[in-house]
C-alpha cells in the first residue's frame, strides 16, 4: 500500500545527528573518491524526494520494512556481506565500506563510482548522510544506537553476520534491486556445485579430517561448525567435523599443541597482512614450527593458503561458490 513518506531536511538531519554523537565516529577516506558535500533542502521537493513520497514493504528474516518504491541509491555501512553479495549480482552501490583507507581489489567490480563511507567499524555518518541513499545496508553487529543514527538518514536493514543467513541476504539485495532471478539463478547454481561435487568427490574424503583456521595476530582461530566456510565442508559436501570444531562456541584460538591433536588431514588457511600487522612473519614462523612439520597436511603437502581471498566473510553466497569450487579442487586431487 502507498504510503507518505515524510523525510527530515538534511541541514535537520545534520543536526540531529550531530547531537547523537556522530561526529566522534567520522573517519574520512582519502583514497577513494571523495563524497559531495550536503546541501540544504529547497522549498521544494527535488525528484528524488518525490520518489520517496511512494513506500513498499519488505520483509527480511521475519521482520517487514518500510523503504521507499525505488531504491536505486544503496549504501553499504558495516556489512561485508553485502559487499560480496554485491559482486554476486553486479550491484553498484554508491557508498561502500573501504579497508585501510582504500577499496580492497576483490571488490573493483563494484566500487568503480562508489564513495567510500569509512573503515567497517567506522563509518562516516556525515558521508553518509550527503550521498542521500534510499536505503542503507548496516551489519547486524551494530551496537543500537549506530542503527538508531543510521535509521534517521535512510532505511537500514541490519544485515545478519550468521552464515546460515546467507540465502535471506542474498534475497534482501535482489529485492531492493529488482534482480530477484538473479538471486535466485545463484541460489540454484550454487546447490547444483554441491551435487555435481559431492559426486565428483566420493568416498575419496569420508574418512579424512578437514580443517580451516585462520590466523589473526599470528594466532591460530577455528570456528564452529556452522561459521565461517566450515558450513560449505561439514553441511554441504557432508564431510565430518573434527570434535574440537564441533565443541567450538565462537572463534577460538588455539595453542599449537591442540592444533597438533586435531591432525588435520587437509587445512585450509585463511591469512590476510591486514589481521596480522603486528605479526607479519606469522605464516611463515607457523610454518618453521616444529609441531606445525608434524601434522598430517603438512607433511603430505596438503596445505592451501588463501584458496579464496583472505578478505571473505566465509557465509556468503560469493565466499561459498569461490571456496566450494577450490575445496573440491584441491580435495580431488590425488
């Protein structure tokens, strides 16, 4: 049903988020492009105000929405996920989440126009506020006051982080961006990998321990069996989660002893320079470890670095795809 859609001044919205504290979390970009400054409502509505006189609802993981009937101005605040849902299907948003003070190369495709809003966990709200997005794109780890401040400038659906959410994700873009075939031809085509890989594979893994861990501040991390990529290895493709994932409760760090115990047959790992500043050396020091030489994998030669870019969310339709197709590789070969 149409609805009014009554939208405050930007010059009001600046203030009100002003005095919502905004301000401390501004952390301007000067690598991407910059963003165009805010500007004061005419009198009179501008055409894009005029398009969001006319409202629809969305339903999103149980919870119904109001954004305007066009949402052709998306900014992505805080989710990766939308980010790499965004490669999926070829959607530009305006204002995009940088990593270090630039756009990360997996995500060239999408952020050729796109102004960068701030690091992940800082975002610029002023940066926000003057690209005048219909609709925004938040994580569902935002603390509620960030939704509260983000709500007073556009829509924001608080994406879910949970890696069993990734279809509901995917559907959301589709949604706001009128490519719902294209969610779900990747939906499909994505359970058909699984197929076509459980067939290719076999018995040849079933009695094997397969691992992923990734090093953060040269520590080694497991995830449970539902986070991360473990969801593509131990639900999709069937395999057998070792005792030690399947006790995890949330990332958990290791000792180098208890790693040893698990003996994985195959690893995978996930190492990015940007989660190991202080520890650069880290793979390479893990890799002249004693106790690292001991394990199964290494000593067969059945160890994979960064299979997908160590920048993945793990639970997303793109992290799936990529890491079944290089999973399934590297499981095959004999």
């Amino acid at each position: 049903m149409k609805k009014i859609y009554l939208g405050l001044s930007i010059a009001a919205l600046t203030l009100a988020l002003t005095a919502c504290g905004g301000g401390k979390e501004a952390a301007n970009n000067t690598t991407a492009p910059a963003a165009a400054p805010a500007t004061t409502a005419s009198a009179e509505k501008p055409a894009d105000e005029a398009n969001k006189a006319e409202t629809r609802t969305i339903k999103y993981l149980d919870k119904e929405y109001t954004v305007p009937s066009k949402t052709e101005r998306i900014v992505i605040v805080g989710s990766m996920e939308s980010m790499e849902d965004s490669l999926v299907l070829n959607v530009n948003p305006v204002g995009a989440i940088s990593v270090g003070g630039k756009f990360p190369e997996m995500f060239a495709p999408i952020t050729g126009q796109a102004t960068s809003i701030g690091e992940k966990i800082q975002p610029n709200l002023e940066t926000i506020l003057s690209l005048k997005p219909d609709v925004i794109l938040g994580s569902s780890k935002f603390p509620p006051e960030m939704a509260e401040k983000l709500n007073k400038i556009a829509p924001t659906f608080p994406v879910s982080h949970i890696s069993t959410n990734w279809e509901a994700n995917l559907q959301l873009l589709g949604e706001l961006t009128g490519k719902q075939a294209e969610a779900e031809k990747a939906l499909n085509e994505y359970k058909s990998g699984i197929e076509a890989a459980k067939a290719k594979l076999g018995d040849s893994v079933k009695d094997t321990k397969v691992l992923v861990i990734r090093l953060r501040q040269g520590n080694i991390g497991i995830y449970p069996e539902k986070v991360f990529f473990n969801p593509a290895l131990y639900a999709d493709l069937g395999l057998t989660a070792p005792e030690e994932v399947k006790a995890a409760k949330a990332q958990e760090m290791i000792s180098m002893e208890k790693f040893s115990q698990i003996n994985p047959d195959y690893l995978f790992i996930q190492f990015s320079p940007d989660e190991n500043k202080d520890k650069p050396n880290a793979l390479e020091d893990l890799q002249n470890n004693p106790i690292w030489k001991s394990v199964n994998a290494v000593k067969n030669g059945k160890v994979y670095v960064n299979v997908v870019d160590p920048l993945a969310q793990g639970g997303t339709a793109w992290s799936k795809t990529q890491f079944l197709k290089a999973a399934v590789e590297k499981l095959s070969a004999k």
